[in-house]
C-alpha cells in the first residue's frame, strides 16, 4: 500500500540517516503525502519527526497543484478525529463524567491534523512554510467548504503561536536592512509606495516613522506595520501628507502623530488579529520618545462608503435622507464633479451627515458598523473624531468612498472604556462635531 | 457577589484607564483570582484583556498561598469544560456526525481555562509568570492529584508555545553577560559549579564548549545548557576533565566531542523536552566549526544504577548474578572499597556485567530501561559505547552508581535509526564491548 | 580685533555654557574661523576646547566660499610652525644637539595647524567634518599651490587616524541597511549600478559578494568596497558576469572568486591607501568561509591604454611597434571596428603584444608602469594573469582601453614576494602567457 | 651582519609567503627587534609591512628582559632624527624659510620611530601590543631618564589614536559580558571590589549606574570607568553608599548623581587623558534617561592631605595654622583617635579649616593645587562643594587623608566658565561653606 514515494523515503531514512535531506526525488503524487502524515503521526518518538516533517514540508512545496489539494483535502477527512476512540470517549463520559474523562473526550474530539501541524511546525522553517499553506488553503474555501474546519484548526493553532507575546515591535527607517523594506514596499496596501525613492520619503524625514511587528520564525518579514506622520494639528486630507515637495518639521515641534496606513503582509495569518496591539504599543513607544505629541489620530480610507451611500440612494425610502438630498448627492454619478465647486459645496451640506448616518445608525446584519476599517478601529476602543469631505482625490478615495477620509482618535485613558462600550453594547463613541451632523432621532451615545 | 478587590480593578479600569497599573493595592484573597478569571474570559474584545491578564498574574504573584492554591483548584472545578454547551455538542454530534458537529465538540470539550491561559500569556511577562505557575502546580500535584488535568492543559499549551522551532541555540562562553552565566552556575545540575572561577574554567580553556537553548519570551534564561569537553580520544572518568591543574589543548587539535554535563533549568517547563534537538544541533554547529571533530559522545552518570544493584542483591534469585557474584559485590558495602586495589579488580570483574544486564536486560514495568539518563540518550538515538568502571570517585558517583560511568555515542549517520529501533521495538543499541559482558541467554541486538 | 562673531561667542560660552550650541547665529565672516582656530589652540584645558571645536567646524559648513577659503588660507599662513620658536630649537640643537633639542626642534617645527586639526577632531562629528574638509581642500589645490603644505598636514593626520589598525572589514549584502546600500550605488566607480534592481542583482545572488572597510567614526559610510563574482574559472569578459538573464550558481561549486569592482568612497581620503588591505582580508574571508574556492583574480579595467597606445602611434619611431603593425592599429579609429570579425582578428595580433609591452615596459618617467590600476595591483603584491582581447564593449571600455581588459591574481603565497620584487626592483611578475607577447628583448623576470 | 633571527624570518618571508606566522621560532636576541624595526622601516609598500610588523610585535612579547631593554633603548638612540638630512633641512631653512623648507624640517625633525610606531599599529593586535610596550617604558623611565623622549613620541601617537573621538560609552551592568566585568573588578582602583558578589551589588540595584569607555581596537578592554550611585541628597561619606545591607531605591525617586570611584585601567595609556570627557558624556546620559537628577557630584578621597597637613605640622611656622591648632591636630598621631567623640569634635574645628586651606591656598612649585584628584575634578570644571569630616573611615581613608572626603560637583552650566577660571587664572571654585572656612587674609573667588 506504501506508495513508492514513501518506500524511497523511509528506505533513505533507515539506510543513511539524515544525508538523504535535500537531494531531488521523485515529486509527490496525490496521496502520497497524506501517507508521509500517517507516518509522521504514528512515531512514537521525536527523533525521526523532524526528518519526515521536513520531507512532507518539502514534498508539498514542490507538488503539482493537485497533490496539494489532495493534502489539504486529506487533512479534512482523513486527519480529522478518531471517531472509534471518540464514540468510546462519549460513553465512557456519559456514564461517569469524570475530569479524566473529559480530558479524554477533548483529546478524543481534537483531529489529528492538529497534531500533524504541530510536528510539521518542528521541520526548520516550518512555520513559514505551514502560513504559505494556509494562504492556499485560504483561496479554496469559497469552491470547497468542507475545508472551512481545516481553516479552523489553522487558525487556531497559528493564534497561539502568534500570540502578541511573542511579537516583537521594531522601528523600520532608512537604516533598516533592504530585504524588509523591499516587503513594506510590497505589502503596503492603502497608499501605494512608488519604488525606493518613495519609500525613502516616507521614513527618512523627520516627521515620519514607521513600525513594524516581527516573530522570531520569520525574522526577516514584518507581519503588520503602520506608517506614522508627525504633524501640528490633526490633518484632514492625505495628499498633502505625502505631498514630495512638502518641507518636513522636526520631531520635537510636532503635537500630533497620524497613523495614514496599516498594512498586513502576511495573508496566510488572516484572522489572527494583532493589529490594535501594535496601534497601541506604538502609541506608547511614541509618547516615550516624544512627550510633545499629544494627539494620535488616524487619517484612515472608508473603504465601504461608496457602496452603501449609493445602494442607499436607489432605495426608495432611505431611512437616512430624503428626495432633496438624493436630488443633490445624484451630482456623485458625474465624474469631475468635486472639481466644481458650487457643485462640492452642495454635495458636502448632504454627504457628510449621510457619512455621520453610515457610521453611527447603519449596521451590517450582524448589528455592527457597516465600515470594515471602522470595526477595526471602534473595535480597538478609537474613538470617531473627524469626517473630511475631500480627503483623498484620488481615483481609488473618489471610487470607494466619494473622497471621504476619517480621522480615528486614539486616547490611551479613554480607549479601555470605548473599547467595552463598542464590545459590550455596539455603542460607537465619536466626537461632538460628528454626533451633532445626525439629523435624526435616535440616541447616539455622548462623549463623556 | 463581586469582591471589593475586583470591584476596585473594574472601576480603575474604567474610570483611569491604565494608569492604574503598578499601583499597590489589596492583596488578592481566595476566589478574587477565579472571578478576575472569569471577566477575563466573557470579556469578548481584546484591549481590556491584556489589563485584566496582567492583573490576574500580578494579583496571583503577590497572593497568599491560600489564594493561589485556591486559583489552581478553580482552574480544575471552575474552568472545566462548560457541561451544558458538551451535552448539547455530545447530542448534535449523534445526531449527525458532521464536521461542523466535531468541531463544536471539540471546542464544547476544551476546557476553559486553555482559553485563559492563552489569554494571561498576553499580558507582559505573561510565559514567564505562567511557567512559575506551573511550576507551583507540579509541587502541589502529589498531594492534590485533581490538578493532574490543570496539568495536563499547561502542558498541552506549553509544548505548543516552546516547541523546538522556536528555539535559539546560542554558545555560552566567557564573553557572555553575567545575568545569563549566573543561571548556568545555579542550575548545573550534574557536576556542581562552584563559584565564578570554577565556571570560567569551565568556559574559557581553548578545549571547552557550553551551548544553551533560548526562547525569545525568555530571553535572559537559558532553558536548557550541555557543556562539551573537546578531547583525544573518549575520555572514561570525569576527574581528570574537571581537573583544575589540567592543560588546556588546541580546539583544531581534539577529534571528540565529550558532553559532560546537560541541565534543565526551568522547573516549569518540566515535559515539554527539547534535549535532544540541543544535542543533534550542537553536534551539528561543533562539526562545522571544527572539522577535525570525529566523534561525538557523552560522558554520563548512571543515577539509578545503585539502587538498581542494590535491590537485585537482595533478592534470593536474582536472573542477574549467582551467589559467587553477590559474594564478591557485598564488597560495595564497605566504604572506600574502591581503593584497595584488589578488592576492586575482583568488583569489577562482576560489576561490569551487571552494569551491562541493567542497561540491556532490566526493564522497567513499562518495558522500558530502568535508568532515566539511558532512557534519555537512547531515546535520542545514542548507542551505549563504553562501560566505565570507577569513572566518576566522588561521593555522588560512588552513592549512586558505585563510581560508574558510561558513554553513549552520537553518531549522526545511524541516529534517526536507532532511534527507531528503540522507540518502535525497545531494542537498546549498544557496542559489541557492552553486549559482550551480558554473560546469558536473551539476545541483544547486534549492531549493524 | 576681535570680531562680534567671535566675541559672540566668547560671550555664550563664558555666560551660559553649553546652552549656547544649536542657536542660529550670524554666519561667520572671512578671519572669523581663524580667530576661532587661535582662541582653540590658546586654551590650556579640554574642556571649552570641545565647544570651541564644534562652533569651527560648524562655522565653516555653514560659511560662504570666501570665508571657507580665508580658513584654509590662514591654516597655510597663520598656523604654520612658531618661527620664533622654531629659530631658537635651532640655534639650541646646533650649540648642543640632545634628545632633548632634537624633540623641541620637531616640535617646533610642527605647524600649528596639526595640533588645531588634533582638536577639531574631538568635537562631535569631527572627524567626518576634517574629511570633508580636505575634500574642499584637494578642489584648491591645483590653483593654490600655497595650500600644498595644509594637504600634506592632513594626510599625515588622516593617516594616522584611518590606519588599517581601526578598520572592520564588513559584509555587504541585500540584508545591509539601506542608507549604507545607497552609497553603494552612488559610489561605484567602475561599472555603474543603475538603481536599486541592479545593487540587487550584484549583492542577492548566491554567487555574488561584496565587502567594504568601515571606520567607527564614520559608521554609515563604506570607505572602499569590492564587488565579487564567484565563477568556475577565470572570466575573460565582463559583459557575461553583468548580465541580468544569467542563472546564479551555488557558491560551493565555484571555484574561482573574481574582484570586478573596487571603488573607493570618500574623496577626502585621497591618498590614504587601504585598497591593498581590502583584497587580502577578502581573499582570507572567502578561503574561510568557502575552500572550495582556489583561484582570487580581478576582471579590470586598463584605463590608461587607449592614450598610451594611441600616442605611442603617433611617434615617428615608436619602440613597441613597426610600421605595419600601427597600419593594423589605425583600424582603431573607425568607431565599430570591433563588430567587424575580420579586423578584429588582425586587430587582436598587433593589439596583444602592445598591451604586453604597455604592462611590462613601458615605465612613467618615475620608473613605474604607466596604467594607475596595475599599480595598485602589482604593489599589492598579485601577478598579471591574462590580457582579454575585447573583454569590456561598453563605450567607457572601447573609449579608454580599445575593450581590454585584464586578470591580476592574488596568490596568498606569493604575494609578499611578488611585492618584494615590484617594491623594491620594480619588476612587474606577469604569466608566462603575457611575457611570451613580448617580442623583443629586453628580460622580463622569469615566474618561479 | 642580519643575525639568523632576522634572515630566518626574511627567508621564511620570501620563500613561503604568510605561512611562518604563528611557527615556533628561536627568541629573539638583543639586536634582533632593532634589526626587524630597520628591516620595516625600509620597506617601500606596505604588503610586506604587516608580516614584519607582526613579527617584531609578536618577537618583543616573547623576548627576555634583556631584549625588550634593548629594543627600547635603540628606539632611543637609533631611531632618532636623521641627523645628516637634519642638518640639510636646518641649512636649506636658514637660506630660504619657504613653507615646502618648513614641512621637510619638521619631517626631518621628527624620530625616525614614530614611523616605526605607526607601522607597527599596523599588525593585527598591534595597539594593544603598544600600549603594553608602553606600560613596560614606563617603568623603565626612573632609572632611564634617556628613553624620556620615546615616551614622548609615545605619547603623542597614542594621544593621536585613543582621542575622544574614537571612544565610544557604554554602561556597564550585570547583563555585560564576565570577561569585561572581570576586568572591572581588577581594576577598581578606589574601593576595591571584594569578588563577582560586590560587584553584582555595584551594577544591580536599581539605584546604581557604571559606565565605561572603550576604543574600537581594545574591544573587550574598558579603558576607564566610572561607578555612580543615585541618591536624594549628597551623601557626605563612602560607608553607607557601600553598606551592603542597604536598601535600593527606585532611579526615579532620586535627586542627585554620585561619582564614587573613577578608575583607569590601562596603564600604558597614562597621560592620554580622557577621564574629564568621560564624567561630562556621563552627566548627559544620565540627565537624558533621569530628567528627576538635578545635582551631578562627587564623593571623592583626598589621596595627598594627610602627607601635606602632617610635613605642614612638622614645620616651625605654618602659614596655615598656629600652634593651638597643631596642638590639637597632634591628635591625629594617636591610632583610633577619631573614636573619642570629644576628641574628633575638637579634631574636626581645626581639621576642616586646614583642608580648606589645601585646596585654596596651598600650592605645588608649579604653582596648582597639591591633590591630584583636585587637579582633575577642578581641572574639568567642576568645583569644591563640601568638605567631609571622618567622611571615609576605612584604614586606607584614615591614612591617607585623616578620613576626609570631599564632594566636587559638575554643573553643565558653570563648568566651562569654571575650567576657564582654573586653567587661566589658577582660580578655584569653591562653595561659600568651603570659603568661608578660610580663615585669613588672602582672596578666594567668589561663586557667582
Ligand atoms: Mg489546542
Ligand atoms: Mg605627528
């Protein structure tokens, strides 16, 4: 039954030991590696584990794309839990539901593929190699749900290896070492850096920083990083923070520090969450060093705005403006239309209470803020401070959000309050100035 | 039903924020501990959780006994899995045995406190207050076998966070911080390091090597450390290695690498192994470093050898030795029979098959050798090279194992295979010199 | 006399201390800098003599040309030796000539100006400011021959300060900072990098290195650096090293390290040679890390050739070559010549025996060879390999050397003597392949 | 006339290149090193300088007595001036003083060994090989005044190579590497460090700091230290500074920074000062990380009062005191006298006028203050702040200064203005307590 891939394997293993590792083989054929798991499984010991961890690690990267998915396909129904031992553990729980009996109802309930990650995460860059799987797993999971539980055990074990504890907060300036920056370069995802020469402009100032956080397995990738502004005053458009002719200030004159872009790079860590500790670790690191700032904002997209106005629009009765309104925000549908402005203005008196509305009153069926940038940051217990009509001319910032920019204000002695209200009750805590543009009845919550 | 000292942390949680912090106050009593558990727990964003982790942990350091004692027994009772969300799981799951329906039994039958241990390992400093919690909790596990499932989830979580991936290996010489080296005297566990001088000796001659496992959480405590002597030829006592009058030879001129000495220092950590990954790896980085380096093996203690022989020359039968034997062995009772040279030849002529019956025949209930150190090396993949009679003369060597010492041999090539051997049929692999003193019948593996 | 810049000054520093640094002040005016330089070397203690430093060195930056220039000027003439001074060491050495008259006498007759630069350099940042400095300087030089002395003065202390002794030899690679990597770009002298993409191709390939000297007083800026190819056997052509569709080898299957670009950094080093330490630390690096590797030879260019043969040409009765052969030889002058196969090849016949009597007799009126880059490389102590026939088709390659290049070889072994013999007989060591193109007579030392 | 120690190694040198470094050779006889020095100064390039260098460095070391005296003695006789081009420069200069006349009589002047030195820098380890060369000098000066002008040059070199621009600070604690602690604890030169324990109880406590300077060429060698504790208040004696049964306080809670020892450790670098940069770095840093520290002193012994007080006691007319007070300071001569209260009060109203006059009136023939930690302190520009009665009462604290301590503390802003006071004028500053204990007729500045 041992498939020739595996024979070769294991002969190697027992005749030379560890020399067999890094000669070319036979690549896998579908089946094969679900078998290499088997076996990697069933060893008692740790000593040959790495060796074979590292074989299917291998094997896998150099697959065709259907032993591959014959993998993670295994890895559903093949590694999930022994259901022999699990019946037996039912019972024997049901009848005398001891601790030692619920311990071994969750060991019984626990599918085998999560012991089989854990070996493969022993192989050298295991861990590297097991977030490129589940970025691949990732792309599946739309055509073929029966992975959605693989995803879940990913994720669950990636969390844990990948917990905050573990995640180191680094600088990322003009000294850093090329092979990171050429990632910022890569994986900045709200404004797009234009080549190194961009890049440089947007770390050597003076008035710009940037972090990142970093995990001991992946030494050379940052895994999410911010880009920092330092400011006087709360800026309300980015194109003059990114402006290449602007003159920068010194660190020490600046009052307010802008975080204008966050960036995840590593998509196969989706869903593992450290975004909101490094927004406030580099809060704190930057008050340290410069206790002039006194202000942390964000200037941040609204990526789901564009959207739900216009769906909004074409209902008949929108709950949040009437007939006039829509006569006035239909000027939208005209491209160039912020360019006149007598248009503009008019378009503003109804947009921005329409934007207050999106943020306050609308909510996604799950009963939380439509905006997925907003749920980030109302999630990490920032606070609404600012809309800006006509924050981002570019076409991305007209196309996904009419221009609007946000600011999201982040006040180290208020964000364990907001946090809970928005957690506990959905309450989104926003500024005065915000609240105040609701026309309507229904309570928003006040800020203290 | 909330205590005043939780009551106290929620209200400066959410009137100040996190400039509660550090701030003295009330020492836990009983059941403050579990309740700030439990907020803890229901809590479902993430940025209060890190106060509350933080809390909980200092809040336990600072307890009473009875206060700590009283968290780990709610980590039992409290913390279990919640029995009506298993019941229904148990009941979905016979209904229908989807995927879906295994995973929330799985999840149903985690206990709650892996999730709380997960989430007190985000606060600061949080493995490493854990790992003095377990350690706390192994001390108790005697006395209070119900903990033993506590246990079981703190090493679950545990080999998870310090599995070998990530591991740093790092050499420890003189040009070490002191911080670091401090911990290698104090946790030397097989040959006593008496003071700084004694440690430079064992550091510093061109012809020693010390290495230790690091994990990044812990960054200024070795986890585990083997110190090397580099030799001619495998040496048979230890003396003549310590020795402080010894010259010290040119590392390019040794061909062995001798590991004396190979220490845990975290009690916490006990069962989440890492040895033998420090071993293969040392021997890896000694060999690219120094070519000239041949062979690889240690120079070990046989702790349980004494009692071992003891016993066996008590009983009226023994399988191991006739009454000629236990005549000449009664000479072990004499103190300082070691140094009448007659007496001692005479001994050795007996001693040395027994050593080899208790490596190659004597198993344990389980089947498994009878001293721990064996176990160790031959679960790695060490084969038994030389038996050494009056190795090690101190008072340790001679009450433990009547001055025995002996030698396992790394020899990467056959490794992975004896470690199979030993692990998948129980064969301990040893050099024809030991299987040769096994006088009888049973069969002893040959080797290859 | 003194003037308000100075008095300025003076005043800050008796009245406020330190406080004064930083402050915009009037730019100094031509015989300010002087001044400051007089009141440095007048003080007795350090301890004014570092604010003193600093508001020179700073005043000169900041200062229009005139000012600087009055500085250097006055350096020449107003801070040369005491002549006063420097008549009575005299006229004491010559009544008695002691240890004692003689140390006077040399200090005496040290110019004032070393000690001012002495002081200079411990002001914060000093030593990078002199560099500059004598940059400024070497610009004058060739219209004030009056500032020959100052330069003589600042290679002896820029000597001692940037001997071999202080400086680290440094990997560069796609890991380096990227402030230091710009330079790398900017710096190349030999064959351009035309961007980040290029510095890429040059440094991530596993058969590509570079190294560079650094000082600690200078620690982001590369002194010199060298760019290597790893190949298998010894190129002939740059073109194919350069080429970015060429597919990278392993660097363990290489057997020969090619040096192809040795560029130094800081201008106002000129003559402050550490070229030769560079090659020979390198060659010690890669044999350590790398013994696979037997053969350490440069790709160069020739660029004094074209001028030299084509003045050569133009005598009446060259000594290098007869009628017939500059007939062949004016092919040269018809841009393209080289694409025609035909005149190529005659071209190489006459072109060859040229290069080998440019390289081994042809001598500059002080005795040494004629090309600047074979010097550097015989000094060395390396041997002159091979001459390659239209080894460099880039228009700097045809436009300074009609497209030759050469190999000169580092041999460890013979370096010293090959040194030797150059040093002190002027003999060029070259390969038997070189010396056999030389027609005539004239002996041309043997290789052992 | 080249002995076999020469010519062995010349041929070594040509025949087989790099490889005699590191053979066992015959020692090197008297004449040898001087024969080596002429042999490197001969050569014109530098390839073969290194070896050389290395050779005679590396021969010094392991001469006899004899043959390192030898060497010293021909830096002083044969390595002097070029007499004959002396005497040409000196005509060429008196016929026509041009600056190009100037520079070659300043070269000419200058010992033919400062070259010497500076080659021999070259070789790898050659600093530290001069800086022990020098130490040896040193202690050869006394009995041979003839190799003064050695350690001139000496001196002027390595003042050259360790100046302040070159030497970086770092704090040292118990996270620095054991091979520099050790040398911390050798040379502690003020209050000796009894073993790693004290030293650990010097560098842990949160209120305590040490920094040291190091030279990038002496990597592991701190060349002067400072130990520093954190105080409210300045203390006025050693004891409970030291006491170690005291408790830490937090860094934050203190108000005041205390400079306790000052010790260098380098011998062969005396005269090369850097002590005054290194308390003023210093300050800097601890004003930087400890905004609370408002107040920067000493607590300093006062190694030359009591030979001072008892040779001024002996004369028959003291200007300082009458004999009144001579009849109580006759006191001192009686072992444990500060032990009697009723004595040590009497002792104390002479005592302290008497030290007040050692620091402002009494003076050595150069006319400055007698105590040499006086000189350095005042020197910096710091100033007398307190005089501490029975201040150290260890054996050495009462047998060289009758127990006084005293306090010089360094404000950032007075410190130019005091050093300018000193160095120009011989002014000491002094508080007003400290100046009004002056009893008579003579002026002592005023504090402003
Ligand atoms: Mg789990
Ligand atoms: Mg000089």
């Amino acid at each position: 039954m041992a498939t020739s891939f595996l024979n070769d394997l294991m002969q190697t293993l027992s005749d030379r030991g560890r020399s067999w590792i890094g000669r070319p083989r036979e690549a896998a054929r579908p089946g094969d590696l679900a078998e290499l798991g088997d076996a990697l499984l069933s060893r008692r010991g740790e000593a040959s584990g790495v060796v074979l961890a590292r074989a299917l690690l291998d094997g896998y990267a150099a697959a065709p794309l259907a032993a591959r998915l014959a993998f993670l396909t295994a890895l559903a129904d093949r590694f999930g839990p022994d259901r022999e031992r699990l019946d037996r553990a039912i019972a024997a729980y049901q009848a005398d539901p001891t601790a030692r009996a619920m311990h071994e109802l969750q060991e019984a309930a626990e599918p085998r593929r999560q012991e089989l990650v854990r070996r493969l995460n022993l192989a050298p860059g295991g861990t590297a190699a097991l977030v490129r799987m589940r970025q691949e797993l990732l792309g599946h999971l739309k055509s073929r749900p029966d992975l959605a539980e693989v995803d879940r055990d990913f994720t669950h074990l990636l969390s844990s290896w990948f917990n905050r504890g573990f995640l180191v907060l680094r600088p990322i300036d003009w000294t850093t070492p090329a092979n990171i920056l050429e990632r910022i370069i890569r994986y900045e995802a709200v404004h797009a850096i234009d080549g190194w020469e961009d890049l440089r402009r947007r770390l050597e100032p003076a008035d710009r920083r940037c972090y990142a956080f970093f995990h001991p397995q992946l030494v050379d990738k940052p895994l999410i990083f911010v880009e920092v502004a330092l400011t006087n005053g709360i800026p309300r458009a980015i194109a003059p923070l990114l402006d290449s002719n602007r003159l920068p200030q010194r660190a020490e004159d600046a009052d307010t520090a802008v975080f204008y872009s966050i960036s995840n790079t590593q998509k196969g860590l989706a869903g593992v969450s450290f975004g909101h500790f490094l927004i406030k670790q580099v809060v704190e690191e930057l008050k340290r060093d410069l206790p002039n700032l006194k202000t942390f904002v964000t200037l941040s997209p609204v990526p789901g705005f564009a959207r739900w106005l216009d769906s909004e629009r074409r209902l008949d009765h929108s709950r949040y403006f009437n007939a006039d309104a829509k006569e006035v925000l239909s000027a939208l549908d005209t491209p160039g239309w912020h360019q006149d402005k007598a248009i503009a203005e008019r378009v503003r008196a109804e947009l921005l209470p329409a934007a207050a509305a999106y943020f306050l009153r609308a909510r996604s069926p799950g009963g939380r803020p439509v905006d997925p940038v907003a749920r980030f940051h109302l999630g990490n217990g920032a606070r609404l401070e600012f809309l800006n009509f006509l924050g981002d001319l570019s076409e991305k910032g007209l196309s996904q959000a009419h221009g609007l920019m946000v600011n999201y204000r982040y006040d180290l002695d208020e964000i364990e309050r907001n946090h809970e209200l928005y957690a506990e009750k959905g309450d989104v805590v926003a500024a005065p100035g915000v609240r105040k543009l609701v026309k309507a009845e229904a309570p928003v919550r006040e800020l203290a």
